[in-house]
C-alpha cells in the first residue's frame, strides 16, 4: 500500500439515466434510489482511496433541494474528502440533467464515512490525504471537523445511553 494517495486519484463519476421503475408516487425519482446511487459512488471512492474493501458506517444529513425526474441523466460526482486511521469520509456531488435541454441542477451534495477492511474484515490502516489545490485542502480542513463533530455526537450519545 502507498502511503498517500491524492484526491484526485479517488474521483469517480456516475450516471445513470432516470427511469420509470425509480419513480415514486409523486412521479419523480425516488430519494431512496438517489441514497442508493450516492453511497454507490462514495463508496467507490473510498476503495480507490484505500485499495481495499469498505463499509458505509455514516451518512451526514442529505437534503434535496430540487426533484430528479424521470428521464433525467443523474452524475454523481464522489472523492474523498477526509481520511483517519481507518476511516474515509467522501464528498458525493448529485447533478440532474435535462438530456434534451442540457440543463443541469445541483440537486443535493451528501458526506459519507466508510471503514477500510482487511482480508479478515477488521479495520485497516489507509493511505494519508494529500489535497494538491487550495480547494482540497480547505476540504480536506472542513472534513476534519466533521469528523471532530461526528465523534463528539458518538460519545454525547453513547453518555445518553442508559446502562
């Protein structure tokens, strides 16, 4: 295993065109179908990042600011974001395209952690982040604290619970 990967080498990119058997009862794409699509996509991330299996064990709040409709080209835009030990957290962009008109909407963008896993399933160590553009690394600085974040809400919670 290398000992630092860039961002740029876990990009992936997804899409896949909108089609009726994803409708929901409104007629548009069901947000199920895009949780789907999202965690695919992160999760390819992440085992580009650390060449080796994943698990989701998070996913940051997901609002939809605009339907998908059928029809629609959805691209999921995914990279890495964050790395720990263990632990990736990935950075899914969602974009919704009119094929006929070419108009393109920023319909959500979703944060998920995943946990590298060795060839006996426990976790294992992943390369470090390296961010090469000011971007990244003001990425890289945001995706450390949400990850600051997420493990105080786990000891907040984990101190709630009744024993």
């Amino acid at each position: 295993m290398r000992e630092s990967r860039t961002v740029a080498e876990s990009r992936v990119t997804l899409s896949q065109l909108m089609q009726p058997q994803f409708a929901n009862l409104m007629g548009t794409v069901h947000g199920g179908w895009i949780m789907k699509l999202v965690d695919e996509a992160g999760g390819l991330s992440a085992i580009r990042h650390a060449q080796s299996q994943v698990v989701t064990v998070a996913i940051d709040q997901m609002t939809f600011h605009s339907p998908i409709r059928i029809g629609d080209l959805v691209t999921l835009e995914a990279e890495v974001t964050y790395v720990g030990n263990s632990s990736i957290e990935t950075r899914i962009r969602v974009i919704a395209e009119d094929p006929r008109s070419g108009e393109r909407t920023h319909t959500n963008t979703a944060y998920l952690v995943y946990v590298a896993l060795d060839s006996s399933g426990g976790p294992t160590r992943v390369p470090r982040l390296i961010g090469e553009t000011e971007a990244e690394r003001h990425r890289i600085e945001r995706g450390e604290q949400r990850q600051a974040d997420r493990l105080a809400r786990m000891r907040s919670d984990a101190e709630g619970v009744v024993q």
